[in-house]
C-alpha cells in the first residue's frame, strides 16, 4: 500500500558517520545479514521513497532497493569514509535508478507514470492528487539530474552537501540546479493550472 | 520595514532559508505580481513534499536477504571456478602453442639440416669427381689429341657427349640446386667421365686393337 506524508521523515538524513559507518561497511564486505538488516531498517523507507520517485512505480522502486542492497555488498571494500554511509548508499542507488530508467524506459513508456500515481492510495489531504500529478509529469520532463537534486531536496528532505556528495557535484552547485529547476517548474506549473 | 524590491525575489528565493523565505513573504503582502510567484513557488515545494512514498512489504526484505545469501554464496565458488578454468585453459593452451611450435621448428630444422648435410655430401662428391676429372683429363689429353685408333676416337666422341650433356645439367642445377634427380644424374655422368677418362689413360696407345 503506498502512502504519502506531508511530515517530514522520521529517519535521519544520515547515519551517524565515523566509526560506525565503517564497522557497517566492514560488516557488509562481510556480508553480515544483521547488518544488511540493520541498514535496511535504517535506510529502507527513505531508499524506497527516493527510488520510487525515480521510477515511479513500487515494483522497480524494489528492485532498485535489492540492486543496491547487493551492489553495497560487492563494493563495500571500497568504501573509503569520505561520505556517510547513508550518502555512499543513496549515491548507489541513484546510480542503480538511473540504470534502471535507461534499462526500463520503454517498460515505463508502456505503464505511464499517472497511470501508478492514479491507483495509489494517498493520505495527504491538504494537497490534491491532480496538483502531485502534474508535479510528477513535469519531474519527468526534466534532466536526470535536475529530477534528482529536486527529489532529493524537497520531496527526501536531503540537505545540499548531502546531495552533492551522492551526485558529486559542490554544494553550491546543488543549491543552484534546484533554483534553476524550480523557476522552470514555476513557469510550466503556472501554464499548467 | 521592506525594503526588498522585485527585482530581488529571486535572490531571496535562491537563497531559501526561512528569513529569506519571510523577507519576500513580507514583499509578496504589498505586491500582487510576486505574491503570485511565491504563492507557485511555495505550492510546489509543499506538493514536493507530499510526494514522498512509504508502503509496507514484508516480503522486501526477506527477498534482498535471500538475494544477498545467494550472492555470497555463488561468488567465490563461481569465481573460483571461472580462474581455474582460464588458468587450465590458458595453460592448455600454452603447452599446446609450444610444444607444436617446438615440433614444427625441430621438424624444419631436421628437414634443413637433412638438406643441408645431403647436399653438402652430393657436392663434396661433385668437387672429388671434378678434382679426379681434372687430373684425369691432364694424363688424357695428349692421347686424346693424337687419338689414332677406333677406340680412343670413341672415347673422345664419348666424352664430348658427356661435356655436352654435363654442361647442360649443370645449367639446369644452378636453376634449381636442391633438384636431387640433377643431382644424382650430374654425378653419375662425372662418374662417367671419370670413368672413361680413366679407361683412355689405362689404354695403352701401342696396343693393337682387337
């Protein structure tokens, strides 16, 4: 059953960093399945969430999840404790989404993105489907990226040095592409009304 | 108390924080242009944020798990097995590569060598038949020259055959040196030669002829 929230996240952004992200990394190279279980209890929600967003169906937003889940564990020794954890997984997973989105567009093409939106069921009362609707479409529209940092700044919650560490771009660059993207989004979304 | 005007609304919006935010909500209350922006700009942000995407699976995680075990599980042993099968076949191959380019050499170099030392046995017999001729010839020629009887006018007619067809294999061989068939025709007709010079040097030119 997929529900949308207007609250803002219950997990944290990211994982406490240091020590702990590299016992996780350590543990995961080792394939330690309470670790996995661990990381996915953690991360699980927001990395459904962010791949959701991506692939706009809870099917390749789970498969997406496992890719990851599996590709943490194979690259696990080379996680080098620059990024958090949580920031080395989502820049994983955004890879894997994007993978995925060149891999399955024609699958997407076939089972428009509306078409999921329209049969989900939603909890967020004060904002109309229609309104989310069009939001999703003109998301689509955009650049990988563009999408990406939009996704992950107003819809995950993720803060600008977070999003530049998972798409490798500066801070600063992250907050410009979001400004950039939302006057767009502003001149469509009015044409759109 | 506001004193953006709305040529910095973006600025504002750009710089997002929440006074930044206030300070243009405070510009939008005087203004009807930019209160329509802002009004847009917050309504996507809010729709943004509905839009993140929670559902319950149960069976996700026991999935990945079995995914992850299964991985573990495979990868060394399917490694493994893939490094041991480049190193046999690349070590198959490799003493394969040797061993018939070791045959083919050894083989080129009997078939040379062979060649080589049957040739250099075909020509050391030419040279001791010429150097046997040469003498041979020397001790000859005079009877030939004053060649009175029958016999020795057989044996010099006999002999210019022989010049005559020597010359030619000879020209045939310097054609084709490995040609064995010349070869062993040019001795047998030095041996012939040598013979029949041998046999005018024996005759005795005060003998009577039968």
């Amino acid at each position: 059953m997929l529900q949308s929230a207007m609250t803002t996240t219950m997990i944290p952004a990211t994982a406490p960093s240091g020590s702990e992200d590299r016992r996780l990394a350590a543990a995961c190279a080792e394939g330690d399945s309470r670790v996995f279980e661990e990381i996915y209890r953690r991360f699980g929600d927001r990395m459904k969430s962010i791949a959701w967003n991506h692939l706009g169906n809870a099917s390749d937003a789970e498969d997406a999840v496992q890719e990851t889940f599996l590709k943490i564990h194979r690259a696990a020794t080379t996680y080098t404790g620059e990024a958090s954890f949580s920031t080395w997984a989502y820049r994983i997973l955004v890879n894997t989404c994007y993978d995925l989105l060149r891999r399955r567009r024609r699958r997407i093409e076939e089972a428009p993105i509306d078409d999921v939106v329209e049969t989900a069921e939603r909890t967020a009362p004060s904002v109309d489907d229609a309104k989310r609707m069009t939001l999703r479409k003109l998301l689509n529209e955009l650049p990988e990226q563009r999408r990406t940092v939009f996704t992950l700044f107003e819809i995950e919650g993720l803060s600008h040095a977070e999003i530049g560490q998972i798409l490798g771009i500066s801070e600063g660059n992250s907050k410009w592409i979001l400004f950039a993207t939302k006057k767009e989004l502003q001149e469509k979304w009015k044409r759109s009304q | 108390m506001t004193t953006v005007t709305c040529a910095q609304l973006d600025d504002l919006l750009f710089d997002g924080s929440p006074l930044a935010m206030e300070t243009a909500a405070r510009h939008a209350e005087h203004c009807d242009a930019c209160a329509e922006k802002l009004a847009d700009w917050n309504e996507i942000a809010a729709t943004a944020q509905s839009m993140r995407a929670t559902w319950e699976n149960d069976l996700l995680w026991p999935r990945i798990e079995r995914a992850i075990r299964a991985e573990r599980r495979k990868s060394p042993r399917w490694l493994w097995q893939v490094a041991a099968a480049i190193v046999l076949v690349v070590g198959l191959g490799a003493t394969m590569f040797y061993a018939l380019r070791n045959q083919t050499r050894d083989a080129a170099f009997d078939r040379d060598i062979l060649r080589i030392s049957a040739l250099d046995e075909v020509e050391r017999a030419e040279r001791s038949h010429i150097a046997a001729i040469d003498k041979l010839e020397n001790l000859a020629e005079p009877k030939l020259d004053e060649a009175a009887t029958p016999l020795m006018v057989s044996y010099k007619e006999k002999l210019m055959l022989l010049d005559d067809a020597i010359a030619e294999c000879e020209t045939l061989i310097e054609q084709n040196r490995q040609n064995a068939h010349l070869r062993r025709q040019l001795l047998a007709m030095y041996s012939e030669k040598r013979q029949t010079l041998q046999d005018v040097v024996r005759e005795d030119p005060n003998a009577a002829t039968p």
